[in-house]
C-alpha cells in the first residue's frame, strides 16, 4: 500500500511539473497566487524527502524556491530553523 501511494504521490507531481514546464512560472500562469503558497506546503511533506522532489522537479524547485523567499513567509521559516529546503523540523 505505502508503494502505491508513493507511485501515485510522483504521479501526481509530475502532472503539476508538466503544468509548470507549459504554462508556468507559477500554478496560474504568470500571478502567483495561493495555490503557490500550497505547492510549497505539499513539497515540504513530499515523500521520500522534500529535498528528492525538488532534485526530481525542477520547475517545482522553482516554485517553492520563490515561495520561500517571500518575506514574510522566509521570516517565519527562519524563526523556525527550517529556512533550507530539506531542513529538518526543530
């Protein structure tokens, strides 16, 4: 079962890295919008490793590399310790 849904899991981000390599930068086109901020949220808990998925996809490395530069967002992910993708929870 864990392998299927791992399977499924890559599946699935493949589909939103073909839809960024077409009609990207972000989810939506050319506006970042909150489904973004959600993509980034979904990388984080990517299996097997955030970092892995981001190695795979580039344009979602993408995505989530901006995202993290956001402000307000980087501020709190320093405050947290997790500013670097892959970082581990504190």
């Amino acid at each position: 079962m864990k392998a299927k849904a791992a399977a499924r899991e890559a599946r699935l981000f493949d589909l939103v890295e073909n839809r960024l390599a077409k009609e990207g930068p972000y989810l939506v086109g050319e506006r970042f919008t909150a489904a973004d901020l959600y993509l980034f949220m979904l990388t984080i808990w990517a299996n097997p490793s955030e970092r892995a998925l981001l190695e795979r996809c580039r344009n979602i490395a993408r995505v989530a590399t901006t995202v993290r530069a956001r402000p307000r967002l980087k501020a709190a992910l320093e405050s947290h310790g997790v500013l670097e993708a892959g970082a581990p929870s504190p």
